[in-house]
C-alpha cells in the first residue's frame, strides 16, 4: 500500500471512532448547546433545508447571469447536486452488540458512501464550471470560497 493510501486510512479510520464517539456523547440527556437538550434540537427540518438551499440557487443563478446556452448545463448541475436522502442511522443498541472492529468496519462502510456522493458532486460541479466564462468563475469561486468547495449540504450561499 501506498504512503497516502495507508494515511488515508489510517484518517478514515480515526474520524470514523471520533465520529461514534461523538455521535454517542451527543444523545446523552443535556449534552445540546448550552446543556438543553438533545443535541439535534438546534438543527432545521429537511424542508428547511431544502427551502434554504433553492434560495441560495436562485440567487446563484441570477449573480451567474446565465446564457441560453448554460441553462441546460445550470439545470442538469442543479439536478445532480441534489442532497441524497439521509441515510437511517444506525440503531444504537445494534452498534452495541457488535465488536469493535465491526462496528469500525460499518463506520468505513457509511463513510465511503458519503465519499461516493462527494466523488459524484465535483464531477457535477467540475462539469458546469467548465462551461462558466472566467467572469461568471469568478462569480462561483467567490460564493464558494467557505469550506473549499461549498456549504454542507450542497447548496451555494
């Protein structure tokens, strides 16, 4: 194996029981912001969400200045950088009874299902950026500059 690939590993490996180990702490009884509440409390509704980031879009699209020619591509970017359904957690109480490298093992499992999707989402990005004038990258560059590459769930901002 490669150096980067034994690295790459090795990161997933350690993010993957950092994010069990948060993941567990956070549904602990006042462990929420401030100490109220479950954690997710604070957190906004998939159509919140999905509200906000049409919003984002839109605004996108207007600050793009879009030719007849780049609709299609903008509609098809849009369409493919859709946020996927969250996937079920996994139950608790299953995660328990299984060993530790088990569950290791599940957690690699989710976590290049989520690599998919990232891996899914620049080829779509890679693709519109492509058909962009240097003017309007510039215009999509500056609304991404936060995180290298977009906000959490896709959207611009």
């Amino acid at each position: 194996m490669t150096t980067f690939r034994k690295s790459l590993l090795a990161l997933l490996l350690t993010t993957g029981v950092a994010a069990g180990t948060f993941a567990a702490s956070a549904e602990q009884p006042g462990s929420g912001p401030m100490g109220a509440g479950p954690a997710h409390e604070h957190r906004h509704s998939p159509e919140q969400m999905r509200e906000r980031m049409a919003k984002r879009q839109a605004a996108l699209h207007d600050k793009l200045k879009l030719n007849a020619n780049q609709e299609t591509a903008w509609q098809t970017y849009i369409t493919r950088m859709k946020p996927a359904e969250r996937p079920q957690r996994p139950d608790r109480a299953e995660m328990e009874k299984l060993s530790v490298p088990d569950r290791m093992e599940k957690r690699l499992g989710m976590m290049k299902q989520r690599e998919q999707r990232m891996t899914e989402h620049l080829a779509a990005t890679k693709e519109f950026y492509a058909v962009l004038s240097p003017d309007q990258q510039k215009v999509f560059n500056d609304e991404f500059k936060m995180y290298g590459g977009g906000r959490r769930h896709g959207g611009p901002r």
